[in-house]
C-alpha cells in the first residue's frame, strides 16, 4: 500500500490535482499497485479553514504519507498578511519536517514543442538536464543573516547574508546526484564559484570525494557564471547539474525557460528517509514548479501535465518503478504529439482544450497501452 498525501492547495491547484489522482489511479489499476490518497489543505485554503497555512493535521498527513503530491499556494488573497503566515511558509514548513534536502528539477525539451524554446532548433533539440539544487542550507539559512544600524551618516544599514554549508551537506547532495546520473548519462556537472568563495573550494572538494563511490559516472566542475552562459550557448552538453541552494535557484529557473512552459515541467524534493517496498526509494514530495496562477484560476485553462509529470516522478523516485513512471510520460507524449494543447502551450491555429480534458486524454492513453499489453 503506497500511501499519497494530497495538497491541492490554492488556485489551478484545485483544478490540477483531480487529474494527476485520477492518472495514479489509472496507474494502479495497469501495474497493480495499490494507493490509498488522502486529501489536506495548504496554503490560503488551510488559512482560510484553520488560520495556519500548514495546520498540524495536514503536516501529520503528509509526515504519515510516502510521498506528497502538492498543487500550488498562494494567491492574491493572502498577500497582505504577515511572512510567518503566508501560504508559502507551508512548503518551507513541509521541507522542514520532511528533511527534504535535494530538489530535482528536470528540464526536458518534448520533441512535439521544440517551438515553444526561445532558442533555435539546432541548439536546443535533444536537451535532457536534471537540474539536483541543494534545498535546505547555504545563504538562504547561513547565519549570521539580517539587517543591521551600522554608525554613518543618514540612518546607514548593513544587510547580511551567510553562505555556508557543511561536508555533511554536500556529500549528501552529492550522492542523489550521482545516483540519478548512474539511471541517466552518467555525467554530472558539479556548479560553483571555487575561484572566489571559500564555501565552494569545500563544495569542491567534498563533490570530487564521493565521486570515488561512484567511479562510473564522469564528474566535471563548472563556475555558475560560465554555467549560465554555456545552458544558453550548448544546453545538451549537460546530463545531471548538482548545486547550491541559491545557484540551483536561479540555474533552474533558466533551464526550464530554455525548454519552454512553465505549464510542463515537474519537480521532487527528496530526503533520506527511505519507504518499506521492494524497489522502493526516498519519501518525497512532488509538485510543478509553476504556482497558483490566479489569473486563469477556476476556468478549466490551467496545463495540468506538470503536475501529472511530477506524479512520474513520484513513481520513478519514491516507488522506484520505472515502467509506470515511463507509462505515465509516454502517455504525455503521445497525447502532445496527437497535436492536443492547452491554452500555455497551444499555437497559432490550434484550438486549445481545458484542464480537464487533458487529464481525460492522458488517462485515456494510459488505459489504451494497458489493454495492449493485456492482449
Ligand atoms: P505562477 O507560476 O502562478 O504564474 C505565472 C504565469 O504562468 C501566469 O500567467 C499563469 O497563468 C501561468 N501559468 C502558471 N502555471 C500554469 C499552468 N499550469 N497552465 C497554464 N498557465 C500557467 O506565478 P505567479 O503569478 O508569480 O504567482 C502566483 C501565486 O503563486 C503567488 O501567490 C506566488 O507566491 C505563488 N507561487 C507558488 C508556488 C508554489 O506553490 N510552489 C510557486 C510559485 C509561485
């Protein structure tokens, strides 16, 4: 029994999430696995029904859960209330409680919308990057981080920030990174800023350590600023891309641009604790990396494939079953490459269908293989 605690959280999250259930449940069925699904609220709607963005209730389901599949928080709503009680405290709380510490970002470019790239087709076609980001130390947690009154002339202030990280930190992070790169091309670009900061010579040093684990994949090491330019320039030289929290932040969010919308691309954060299932691997919560887009909220437009495509990886990462992740992103795909489309990604003259329909369409996919393969 693979229990999956849902979060649906705010926004298209209501609407993205029935679908993704739905495709799990599809899965179930085709594989013979069995799920038990238990729904929360997060964000603005735990807000609204509890006064908390993450009530105790819900972290207790997720805390009893295998894997979290969460839609998206926040909305225009909440935005006047106080930080500590703001819907995306609520990831930062899950992550906390969970001790989800590496967060895997892939950025695959579909053959079916190389057009949706700002780049050429010759540059971009085949780009298949794992993007691993360190989520849980480095300056966003560093201490000593503040603002301060400093003597000088009109009210002067000193903003700090501390960039830290431990061997233990990067060793950790360092292993999901060449674990994911020996099941891919066993290639693993290492980003940091070694040649100016000290916590990175660390980062160095610790990285080409564990490399000796994992004498089969191929490490190489690559400053972030030259690694902004070369995502850009040559984005298929990159198979996995390990990183700190900050460098991950920001080089994440420009290999999901070089690969197109924001309505397609998944997520896992993953930490050590491990599930009880033969093949199984690490509890983990998934989710799109997009957010609760407010503006398209409760209209059926909203691309729910993200979050059905986070739900693969929930198969490939917390069940370590690789033909019913496969399933589920072969679905995608033909579903694509029959030329459906939602709104985000539909082109000139291509009439576009609803969230709901999509979900149908990928259900519907998955149902059909099953019945070959039956046969
Ligand atoms: P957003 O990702 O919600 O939306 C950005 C743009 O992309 C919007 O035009 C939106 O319509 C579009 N878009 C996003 N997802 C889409 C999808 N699946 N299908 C089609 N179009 C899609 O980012 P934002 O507007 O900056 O933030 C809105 C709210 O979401 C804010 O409250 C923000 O804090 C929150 N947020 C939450 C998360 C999260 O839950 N992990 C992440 C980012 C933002």
């Amino acid at each position: 029994m693979i229990r999956i605690a849902v979060l649906p959280g705010d926004g298209i999250g209501r609407e993205i999430m029935p679908p993704t259930v739905e495709v799990l449940k599809t899965i179930g069925r085709r594989f013979d696995i069995r799920f038990e699904f238990k729904e929360a609220p997060v964000g603005g709607a735990a807000i609204d029904a509890t006064g908390r963005p993450l009530p105790p209730e819900t972290l207790a389901v997720a805390k009893e859960s295998d894997a979290v599949l969460l839609g998206a928080v926040g909305g225009p709503k909440w935005e006047g209330l106080d930080y500590s009680i703001r819907p995306e405290r609520a990831l930062l709380g899950l992550r906390e409680a969970l001790g989800l510490y590496a967060n895997l970002r892939p950025a695959v470019l579909s053959a079916e919308l190389v057009d949706a790239s700002p780049l050429r087709r010759d540059v971009v076609e085949g780009t298949d990057i794992m993007v691993v980001r360190e989520l849980t130390g480095g300056i966003y947690f560093g201490h000593p981080k503040g603002i301060e009154k400093v003597d000088g002339p009109g009210g002067e202030e000193r903003g700090v920030n501390t960039e830290v990280y431990t061997t233990h930190e990067i060793e950790r992070i360092a292993r999901v990174a060449f674990e994911i790169a020996r099941r891919r091309r066993k290639r693993v670009t290492s980003i940091d800023k070694a040649n100016v900061l000290e916590s990175s010579e660390l980062w160095r040093r610790v990285v080409i350590g564990v490399q000796k684990e994992f004498q089969d994949v191929e490490l190489r090491h690559m400053y972030v600023d030259n690694c902004a330019m070369q995502l850009i320039k040559d984005p298929k030289q990159f198979d996995v891309i390990v990183t700190t929290n900050m460098f991950g932040d920001i080089l994440s969010d420009e290999a999901a641009q070089v690969v197109g919308s924001i309505g397609l691309l998944p997520s896992a954060s993953l930490g050590d604790a491990t599930i009880e299932l033969k093949g199984g691997g690490r509890k983990g919560l998934y989710e799109p990396i997009h957010g609760s887009a407010p503006d398209i909220a409760g209209k059926d437009k909203a691309n729910p494939l993200a979050t059905i495509l986070s739900a693969a990886m929930l198969l490939r990462y917390t069940l370590g079953h690789e033909a019913a992740a496969a399933a589920v992103e072969q679905a995608v795909t033909a579903v694509l490459r029959a030329g459906s489309r939602t709104a985000d990604i539909a082109g000139p003259g291509t009439t576009p269908i609803g969230t709901a329909e999509m979900g149908r369409l990928v259900v519907a996919r998955i149902e059909q293989k099953g019945a070959v393969r039956v046969a």
